[in-house]
C-alpha cells in the first residue's frame, strides 16, 4: 500500500508529501481471533490500528485516519479518532499521520 512517508512535512499536502510503499498485515487469523475473543470487535479494530501503524512505521511509512478509516478497516474517521484518543488515554503511542 503506498502511504505517507515518515519524512513528510506538517501541512504539506498529502498530494506534495513523500509516499513510500509498505506491507500491512490485514488479517492474522491466530492473533485476530483470540484478541476478538477476549474483548469484541471494539478491541480488535483497536489491536488492528496499533499493528498496522506500527508496520507501517517500521518501513518508512505514516498511515492516516483516512488511511485507516476507509482503505483499510472500513469504518468512519471519528471512529477511528476515537480509537486513537483512546490510546493517547492510556499512554499508548501509535506512529499515524493525522491529516
């Protein structure tokens, strides 16, 4: 998936910004289905977000809400703002481009 590079400036469009290509892992059915197991769909869109950012970050790449909102997990951006201030909650850092 090509996504927003690390090196991209603040305010630059995404347009203008540096893109860079990474593999995300989408689905991982032994993962997947115990985290849904244990804590519902609420806590496996939330453990998706925290791999897939983390993924993306380790290859040179930033996802974004919309990114992630409509590309990859199907849901609507103050679903995922949620997901996010949810974190920031608990202290938890997730590397995404915000825009």
């Amino acid at each position: 998936m090509q996504v927003l590079a690390t090196e991209a400036r603040p305010g630059q469009s995404i347009a203008e910004s540096p893109q860079v290509m990474v593999i995300l892992t989408v689905n991982d059915e032994k993962e997947d289905l115990h985290v849904r197991e244990q804590g519902g769909v609420v806590a496996l869109r939330r453990h998706k977000i925290e791999r897939l950012c983390r993924e993306a970050f380790d290859q040179g790449g930033l996802l974004t809400v919309e990114d992630l909102a409509y590309r990859i997990l199907n849901c609507g951006e103050r679903t995922i703002c949620r997901d996010l201030a949810s974190f920031r909650k608990h202290d938890i850092f997730i590397p995404c481009g915000l825009r």
